[in-house]
C-alpha cells in the first residue's frame, strides 16, 4: 500500500485535499468516487530510501544515479514502438519501468504511470519533471495528444535527444583535448618553476658566474610564484569564485554569453551551433502542430543562451503582432541573411517547417565542417606553443651549463 496526496472535488463541488492508502492512485480514484468525490490529481508520496529487495541491482551507488540522454532516448523509442503496437499507455509504462536499468529513473515513470492512473494527461505528468523531460518533449506529446499520433511525435523525439547529445559530444570532445594538454603543460611547467629552478639557482649561485638573461627571467619568475604563493592560492580561489558569482549574475550571464559570439574562430562556430539547433527545434514543433509563438518559446530555451532568448522574445513579439516571422527575423544581426531568407521563402509557400529543417542541416554540415577543421589546426598549434615552451625552459637551464663548462674548460 502506499501513500497519495490527493486533490479532489467534492459532493458539494468544493475543492478539497487530502492523504489516503491505497494500492494505487486508480484504485483510489474508484474508492472515492464512491464517496461521490472525484480526484484532480493523485500524487504518491516520496519515499525518503529505496528498499534494495524493490529494485534489482539497487546500491548504496545507485540510488541517485544519473538520468542520462540514452535512458530518454530508449525511453521514448520504446514507448513509440509499444504505442504503435497498439499497447495501452499505461500498460507501456508499466513494462518499461520494470525493464528499466537506472533505479531513479525507474521511480519517474511510475510516478508517471500513477499520475495517469489518476486521470491526469501524459503530458501534464511528464511536466512535473520537467527537470528531465525538456519543454520541447512535453509540447509536442501534448500535441499528439490532441492530433493521436504519440507513436510517431515519441520516435521524432528519440531521433532529436540523439542528434542534439551528438553535437554536445562533438564540442566536448573538441574542447577536451586542448583542456588536458594545456593542464598537463601547468602542472609540468609548476614543477619547473617551484622545483626545478631553485635547485639549478642554487649550482649557479655556487659558481658566482653571470647568467644569460634568459636564466634571470626565469629565475626570478620562479622567485617571485615561491615567495608569494599564498596570495596566488587566494587569488586563484578567488577568481574562481568571483567568476562562478558573475556567472549567476543576471548581467553576468547576459556578458558571458552574448561574449561567446564574439570570440574569434570560436564565435563561428557557436553560431552555427545555435542556429542549427534553434531551427532543429522549431521546424520540429511546428511540423508537429505546436503553435507558432510556443514554439518560439521553447526553442529559445534550448538554446540555452540568454542573448538569444531576448532576441527571440522580442522576435515573438513581433509575430504576436502581426509580422512575419522572416521580417522579424530580419532585424536581428544574430540571424544569416540566408537563414532569414529562406524562412522568409517558406512561411509564403506554406513550407516554414522544410525551411527550417533544411536551415538546421546546413548549419549542421558547417558547424561539423568547423569543429573538424579547428581539431585539425588544434593540435599543431598547441605542439609549437608547447615546444616553444619547453625550449625556452632548457635554454634558461642548460646555457649556464654551457658557459660556465667553458669558463672550466679554460
């Protein structure tokens, strides 16, 4: 048995709440509907801890375990296929929580599953996590549910989950290689710098010969990082705050992100990132029949930039007002003149959602052209720098070697 909080009607027509046992939120529906109370919504109460005999392969490790883009895209392809099959929503869920893998996961979709049971809409259950399910998911569902095409809205999901997680993958894979060459090269050029060269400072100094300047430099670097290393920690740690405050920051947000269009290379290259993914979600909303100006909405939010959810809220504005969305479009920089175009082409022919599709694969193909092209420059770039790095670390060493070898010598 388990515990619901339940929001209902009454005889009377009076709204009321309340908590009751039941085995599930349908047999609780039946129970009160007896007592002429019809229930609004049912919600099972959590449980603080997850019992390891309830869910196989539960572990200390597991219980909050990570609902990560596979777990939604077998999710939705398998509810697709089962709903195509003609099995009952709910009878779907039921199999694909028993079959799931991930414990936390598991417990949305009964929770799901319950609020269906209650009587509440698919969609409407999905939004009380929207933390997982993203808005663009839950509007296009609540589409199907007024068009009676969930089979085919769910596989279009899965298919956008998986080409949006495949770019994510691309940019962190561009960006990872330089990351962990450049902290390798840190902690190498650290272990010169505090360990290297004050031991090679003090063969000099015995000697008493003039060193090159290349060597005073690097000396006194090394002097200067030994000497004040408290205030850099500080000053490291407080930089890392101080940004991770700005960052929260409404102005700070709105900096930094209206600053990554502007990097040079870079800036492209999230461009035509942005584009593709904006345009991705949008055609794929309004093929499905969600409202224009929703649509907007939410593709302005994956995004997931503030200087385009302005742009585009003032773009809805317009459209809320009469315009077009290309002349909308139009005044805003951010967006090509080609894009602009050819969904100005497609709104007068009646096509704004091939538009917007074929937008989204061109930018695609040059967003994947440019990470390619910039993975291969990377890392050429990165070995000059390096090696020119590690030269100037020997010369500032081995030099004095050399000089003071001749003074011997002679």
């Amino acid at each position: 048995m388990a515990q619901f909080n339940y929001t209902a009607i009454d005889a009377n027509g009076k709204k009321v709440k309340g908590t009751s046992e039941a085995e599930n939120s349908f047999a609780l529906a039946a129970r009160l509907r007896k007592q002429s109370i019809t229930i609004i919504s049912a919600e099972r109460m959590e449980v603080k801890r997850i019992k390891k005999d309830k869910i196989p392969g539960a572990s200390f490790f597991t219980l909050a375990k990570k609902i990560t883009t596979e777990d939604l895209v077998i999710f939705y392809r398998q509810l697709s296929t089962m709903v195509d099959a003609g099995v009952q929503l709910v009878e779907s869920l039921d199999i694909l929580a028993d079959q799931a893998g991930n414990p936390t996961f598991q417990k949305v979709i009964q929770d799901v599953k319950g609020n269906i049971e209650a009587g509440e809409n698919f969609s409407a259950s999905l939004a009380r996590h929207s933390h997982i399910f993203p808005g663009l998911g839950i509007s296009m569902i609540k589409a199907a549910e007024i068009g009676g095409n969930l089979g085919s809205i769910l596989d279009q999901l899965a298919t956008y989950v998986e080409d949006k997680d495949k770019i994510d993958k691309k940019i962190k894979s561009a960006i990872s290689y330089p990351k962990f060459i450049l902290i390798f090269f840190g902690l190498v050029l650290s272990g010169v710098v505090f360990g290297l060269i004050p031991k090679f400072k003090d063969i000099f100094e015995s000697f008493g010969a003039d060193l090159p300047g290349i060597t005073l430099v690097m000396i006194t670097i090394s002097d200067f990082a030994k000497n004040n290393i408290l205030y850099e920690i500080i000053l490291i740690i407080g930089s890392i705050a101080g940004f991770k405050v700005f960052a929260r920051s409404d102005w700070g947000r709105h900096f930094i992100d209206g600053s990554k269009f502007k990097i040079p290379v870079f800036g492209k290259m999230v461009v035509k990132s942005t584009i593709a993914r904006f345009c991705k979600t949008l055609g794929t909303l309004t093929k499905n029949s969600v409202q224009l100006v929703d649509a907007l909405t939410i593709s302005a939010e994956t995004a997931n930039n503030v200087v385009i959810q302005e742009i585009v809220e003032d773009v809805k504005k317009n459209v809320t007002g009469g315009a077009s969305l290309g002349r909308s479009m139009q005044d805003h920089a951010i967006f090509p003149v080609m894009m602009v175009k050819m969904i100005a082409v497609g709104e007068r022919s009646g096509a704004l959602e091939i538009m917007l599709e074929k937008v989204s694969e061109f930018y695609d193909r040059q967003f994947n052209s440019s990470i390619d092209g910039l993975t291969s420059i990377i890392e050429p770039v990165l070995m000059i720098g390096l090696g020119a790095m590690a030269l100037i670390v020997v010369l500032s060493v081995y030099l004095p070697i050399f000089q003071m070898s001749g003074m011997i010598g002679e």
